[in-house]
C-alpha cells in the first residue's frame, strides 16, 4: 500500500460540494485529512460534508462546511480564518471554485468576461494570499490549481474559459517558482473530459450513459470518460509527501485528448 502520509493534514477545497472537488475532499478525508469544503450554496454544502464524513467512516478525518463565494473577500477571509480558528493551520489549498463558460469570441460580453476572471483567476489569487503566510510559516504547503487543457491549446469557441484557464497556468508557475524557497509547492491539473453534474447537465434531458459514451467516442483517445474517483487519485498524490518534488508541473487529466504535453 502507497502511504500518502495524509493523516492530520489540513486542506481547504474551493468548490467542494460537487464534482472534482468533492472527489477530492472524499479522498483526502478518507486518508485521515481535515478538510475544508466551500460553496456558495450553504444547504447543498452541509449535506455533502455529512456525506463524506459518512463515506470516510471511522478512520476518517474530520470535514467542516464553510459557505462561501470566492468572487467575495471577504468570504475567502471568514473561510481560511474558520479553518485555522478550528486546526490551526492549512497544508492543502485546492483552487477548485470554476464553472464550464464557453462561446464564440462575440458572443461574451464584457459581464461575461469580469465573472469567468473574478470566479477562475482572482478566486484563486485571493484564496491562495490568505494561506501563503500560514504556509511560509510552517515552511511547507501544496497548492493545487484547477485549469484546463484548452488552456494550453484553445480550440475554437472555447471563450471565456480558455483565456482565464491560460491565466490559470501562468499563476501556477509564477507561485511555484516564487515559493519553491519556502517549501511551498504549487501545480495545476490540466482537466479533459471528467463525469461531473456540469457535464451531467449538458445532456438536457437525453440519457446521460448514451451522452458520455458519445463524448468518449468522439473526444477521448482513451475511448471513455474519466471519473472523478480518478482525479482525486492524482490530486491526493500531488499534495502528499510522494510528490515532494514536484511543483510548477501543469499535468493533463484528460485520456489523450490534448494537444499539448
């Protein structure tokens, strides 16, 4: 058995009632971690801590539901204060908190344009200014963005979420190289095509199996669709004492489908 030498760890993940996120808050909670999760919607959000402290069972670690909207400063301030108010500290940033936002270029208005930057880049420059002290004081901390592999390679339509993912990328690499002194590692996972109620949703009314097989038929090398069980496998090794030298890496999560390495 890979010991990931989680137990105990302290991390905060931003979108963490659905999807990627709360993938990643049941691995690491699984693995004796504490976790943090944040969404906006408060009711949705207690029920999935509940849910994952369930899953975990006994060996588990302890989970805390913190409402917040990382386009709001104030918000990101109450949730990493709540977090080191309860443990004291924080190991793990996940930078999560993002939607699917993708049209032809004169198709996105200026609204448009503010809220994928505010939600996908300044979220995760708020986020992640609250915890850099409490990392640089303990001299350690993994950070992990959400980006995508249209950000490395933007396919046509793809606006606005191809521009703040690239965005995304570069403040990845920026930190890494900043806070590497520090002990603090930060990288970014490049998603593909993942199972996840955004894409669920994109099936408006077909049958959900037939619209994922469609996907991987057409989109996926690998000849399927991951599931978020395997993400969470990868985030909990990126933050986990294996991958101590690992950082500034922009890793593609998506069966073969990019056109970048």
């Amino acid at each position: 058995m890979l010991d990931l030498n989680l137990k105990g760890k302290v991390a905060i993940i931003t979108g963490g009632s659905d999807g990627l996120g709360r993938a990643a808050a049941e691995k690491l909670a699984a693995e004796g971690a504490r976790v943090a999760i944040a969404a906006r919607r408060k009711e949705h959000l207690v029920r999935a801590a509940e849910e994952i402290r369930t899953a975990a069972g006994s060996a588990g670690g302890e989970v805390l539901a913190q409402p917040a909207d990382v386009t709001r400063a104030e918000d990101c301030e109450r949730l990493v204060s709540a977090v080191v108010a309860r443990w004291g500290r924080v190991d793990i940033l996940f930078n999560n908190a993002g939607t699917s936002a993708a049209s032809s270029f004169d198709a996105v208005d200026d609204a448009a344009w503010q809220a994928d930057w505010e939600l996908k880049v300044m979220g995760a420059v708020r986020m992640t200014r609250l915890v850099l002290p409490h990392m640089k004081k303990q001299r350690d901390g993994r950070i992990v963005n959400i980006t995508t592999v249209g950000g490395k390679a933007p396919a046509a339509r793809g606006l606005p979420t191809t521009a703040t993912r690239a965005a995304g990328l570069n403040l990845t690499k920026s930190l890494a190289n900043e806070y590497a002194a520090d002990n603090i590692r930060v990288n970014t996972i490049c998603i593909g095509l993942v199972r996840t109620p955004q894409i669920d949703r994109k099936a408006k009314g077909a049958d959900v199996e037939a619209h994922y097989a469609e996907l991987a038929r057409t989109r996926v090398p690998l000849g399927r669709v991951a599931r978020p069980a395997e993400f969470a496998d990868l985030f909990a090794f990126l933050v986990s004492d294996r991958a101590s030298y690992i950082t500034g890496a922009a890793i593609n999560f998506d069966g073969g489908a990019g056109m970048t390495v």
